[in-house]
C-alpha cells in the first residue's frame, strides 16, 4: 500500500477516535444511556484497531520505531497514559467528577500526542 494513502487511513482514524472519545465524553457528562449503545461500544474499537494497524504498518515502512526515536517513543507512552486516563473517564472512574477530570486529561494527552506526531518531537508544540 502507498505509504501516503496509509498515512491518509491514520490520520482519518485519528479524527474519528477523537470524535468518538469526545462524544462519549459528552454522554457520560450528561449521563446518557446513549453511552450504552451497542454502536458506541463497537465503533472505538473497530477504528483504534485500524488505527493501531495503520500505525505499526507505517512504522514497517518507514523503517522508524519506537525506542530508536524519541518522538515515537513518546507517542508511544502517552498513547498508554491516553488509554488508562480514558479507561477511568468512560468506565472506571467511581464519581462523575473523577470521570471528568480523566476525560479533560485524556483530551490534553491525545493533543500532546498530535503535537508530538505533527512536529515529530517529544517536546510538546515545538519542532525540532
């Protein structure tokens, strides 16, 4: 596959999963039993595989990997910090506050994480 249509796939699951956390983030704010449909349990899902597929694909190749870049390696982390702080937003937290200050983090993480990808620097808004 092109590496520039692969990169396009990417950047379109970026943009859904952020409308997807977003929405749900609303519902759960609102206390939505809309956040219990069986579309918003399966679409995340479906588009952060794509998304997790796309990525590693394009890793191949370009030939860049995490650990041997530190933009990569970052990315890397705060996609796991990005997961847990959006595990306890959507699920996990045990107070709607707790759910909603997990769900501002989460947002300011996956920024941090289109920062790092856009500048490709671990350093947040700044290029190298």
């Amino acid at each position: 596959m092109d590496y520039l249509l692969l990169k396009t796939i990417h950047i379109t699951c970026v943009a859904v999963t952020f409308a997807l956390f977003f929405g749900r983030g609303v519902l759960m704010l609102a206390g939505s039993p809309l956040l219990k449909a069986r579309f918003l349990r399966i679409a995340p899902d479906v588009n952060d595989t794509l998304l997790l597929g796309s990525a590693l694909w394009m890793a191949v190749i370009s030939g860049q990997y995490p650990l041997a870049e530190s933009w990569l390696t970052a990315k890397l982390v705060a996609l796991i910090v990005y997961i847990c702080a959006g595990m306890i937003a959507l699920s996990h937290g045990r107070t709607k506050r707790s759910r909603a200050i997990a769900w501002v983090f989460a947002l300011l993480v996956f920024a941090y994480i289109v920062s790092v990808a856009l500048m490709r620097s671990p350093v947040p808004f700044v290029s190298r």
